[in-house]
C-alpha cells in the first residue's frame, strides 16, 4: 500500500468519525474535527503500524467515544 492510499483511507474513516460525534456528541463540525485529531485514537489511526486505518468505522468509534467519555483526551 503506498502512502496516498494509506491517507486517503485514514481521511476517509475520520470523515465519517468526525459526523458520528458531531450526531451523537451534538457537537459543531470544528469541535468534532477538534476532538478527533486531539485524541489518541487518532493517533493510532495515523500510525500504519496498528492497522486501525483498515477497521470498520463503528470499530474506531468506539475507541473514539469511549476515550471521550472517559476525558482521555491529550
């Protein structure tokens, strides 16, 4: 897999990541974006090492949401 695919998937998954905290979350799409690039799961999401980029959205999310509940936020 080359970088640009690599990218592109990531960008893709925290498209849809950033929409389901904005519905759940009731929060703007600036707050969402802000959320989701300060927290660890997308740090993991950027790390190709993991594989996380290749899992289901629902999957990531719920790493997502359970960091923001439990304020593990960076």
């Amino acid at each position: 897999m080359t970088s640009t695919d690599f990218n592109y998937m990531k960008e893709a998954l925290a498209t849809d990541l950033a929409e389901l905290l904005s519905q759940e979350f009731n929060m703007t799409v600036t707050e969402a974006l802000d959320a989701l690039y300060g927290s660890e799961t997308y740090a993991k999401l950027s790390d190709p090492n993991t594989g996380l980029y290749f899992q289901s959205t629902q999957y990531v999310y719920s790493f997502l949401k359970n960091e923001l509940l439990t304020a593990k936020f960076s």
